[in-house]
C-alpha cells in the first residue's frame, strides 16, 4: 500500500509550480500558489520538522539583529 504525504506533495506542488516563469502566471495563478504556500506552512508548523525551522529562522533573526547594534 502506498501513502502519499500531504505535506509533501504539496511541497513538490510549490517547487514546480514555482519554476514556471513569472511572466507566464496569471493573477489567479498567483493566488492559487499563494494559498497553496499558506497550507504547506500550516501542515509544517505543529511538525518536529517545523519546530526546527522556526527555532534556525528565529536564531538567524536575532543574530542579524544583534550584529546590526
């Protein structure tokens, strides 16, 4: 039996979606890539896997804010 993540799929969804050229995308296009982003984002979030991008983006943050002092 095979199983398909949801969280996965939608991520190879944005990568191809986002290879397609900006000029050929029409604004619904755009929007749907949009929504698409947002729910990858929230199937990520409560995942160990999410956690630790939020802890490497709020260090990276905090590093740039300290240096800028």
């Amino acid at each position: 039996m095979l199983t398909i993540n949801v969280a996965v799929l939608l991520a190879v969804v944005v990568a191809l979606r986002l290879r397609r050229r900006t000029e050929a995308r029409s604004r619904n296009d755009e929007k749907l890539t949009v929504v698409i982003v947002l729910v990858l984002g929230l199937l990520l979030a409560p995942t160990t896997l999410g956690q630790g991008l939020m802890d490497v983006v709020n260090q990276l943050v905090s590093g740039i804010s300290e240096s800028s002092r």
